[in-house]
C-alpha cells in the first residue's frame, strides 16, 4: 500500500477556524470570497456575542443614574462625570482569562490580538459614547441648560477618550483589574470638585475637553494596540 501524506493540518485548522469565526466558506482560490466589509462585521457580531452581559448592563445602569441625577439638580455635572467613568471601566474589564468567558477560543483563534482588541473597544466605547449621546439629549429636552447637545457631548469626549485609552494601555500592559482601580482613583478627583472640594491647576486642564486631550488619548491607545501584539494579553 503507497504511503499517503498527512493532511497539512497546521493550514486546515487556521483556515476552519477563521471560517467559522467570519461566518465564510472555505472557498478555493480564485472563487467568491467574503468582502471585507462583511468580514468586519462578522468580527463585531462575534466579539459582542463573547462579551459578559454585564459589560453592557453596568454601562447602562450607571449612565441611567448620572442622567437622572442631572435632571434631579438641573445640571449637567452628574452625566459629564458618568461618561468618563462607564468608558474607562468597560474598556479595562474586556481582557485577561479571569474576566473572558471564551478565553480558550479566544487563544485558539488565528486573528491577531490587535484585531480582537480593537473590535471589543470598538463595540465597548461605541455602545458607552452612544448612551452617553442619548443621555444628552434628554437633558437637553428637559430644559437642563447645557448650551446644546453637541456642547454637552463635546465637554465629555475628551476625558471619556482620555479614561477609556489609559485604561486600555494599563489593562493590556499590567493588569484589567489594576486598570480599573486606576480608573476609579483618577477620575474620583473630577468627582470631587463636582461635590465642591475645589480643584485648581494642572489636573483640571488635563480632563478638559481639547485637541491635544483627543491627541493624547490616540497615542496612549497606539501604543495598547502595538503592546497587544507583542504581549499578546489574551493569549497569555
């Protein structure tokens, strides 16, 4: 009897997996392949499907509360503290085997880590910046001066963007439970000031909206993405 090669098993199972996982077909070369765009979403709807339900459920919650406690005081200082905070929490509790309830897949799959973080970081601060917008405008209907949605949503972008990129970069470089202390201990200071312990100086421009806030924030979140690579925090 001839003898027979061995199936190229480290070519097949890359190729299942990344099929399965996309929601594609194992297509030869040359035939219909999955457009990128749809090969993106399939990515999204996957990692919103491995994220907890808590992540989803506390995010809420908490946006729910600092909304109704600005329309309870007439201002909007309670909402502008709550989106910062939702972001910077949900962004550092994504990763890590205590906290993914798929991690094995995770591990097992082919994608690369900055791919993977990307998507859950996509849906985690997509999902919080648009509670945060929806909590917006139902202040701003209730007759809550706030000099408009895009004001209050624009006076909340930066530091959210800000909290949610050092949480990122500290979770994926040290820890996600570390991250989420950090979180907490930075942004209980703004919280502060907005019960009336005075806040001056440096910090209270740091966590104001601006260019170079958004800018800071880009590069804390460039360099997670470059550490997910190389540290490979969900494979670890």
């Amino acid at each position: 009897m001839a003898d027979v090669d061995p199936p190229p098993v480290g070519r097949i199972i890359p190729a299942v997996l990344t099929a399965s996982a996309l929601g594609g077909d194992l297509a030869a070369p040359g035939m219909h392949t999955v457009p990128a765009w749809r090969r993106a979403w399939n990515l999204l709807m996957a990692e919103a499907r491995l994220l907890h339900p808590a992540v989803w459920a506390a995010s809420f919650a908490v946006m729910a509360v600092c909304a109704v406690f600005s329309l309870l005081k007439g201002s909007m200082a309670a909402a502008a503290l709550g989106a910062p905070l939702v972001a910077g929490l949900g962004v550092a509790g994504l990763y890590g085997p205590e906290r993914d309830q798929a991690f094995e897949v995770v591990a097992a799959t082919p994608t690369s880590p900055r791919v993977l973080l990307l998507a859950r970081v996509t849906l985690v601060f997509g999902y919080d910046l648009a509670l945060a917008s929806l909590a917006a405008g139902l202040i701003a209907v209730a007759g809550v001066p706030t000099g408009g949605v895009a004001g209050l949503v624009l006076s909340w972008l930066g530091p959210m963007a800000l909290l949610a990129a050092l949480s990122l970069l500290l979770s994926v470089w040290w820890h996600p439970n570390g991250a989420i202390g950090v979180a907490l201990a930075v942004w209980s200071i703004p919280a502060m000031d907005a019960a009336g312990v005075a806040m001056r100086g440096t910090y209270s421009t740091v966590w104001s909206s601006g260019p170079w806030t958004i800018a800071v924030a880009a590069v804390l979140g460039l360099v997670a993405f470059v550490l997910a690579d190389r540290r490979e925090p969900l494979r670890r």
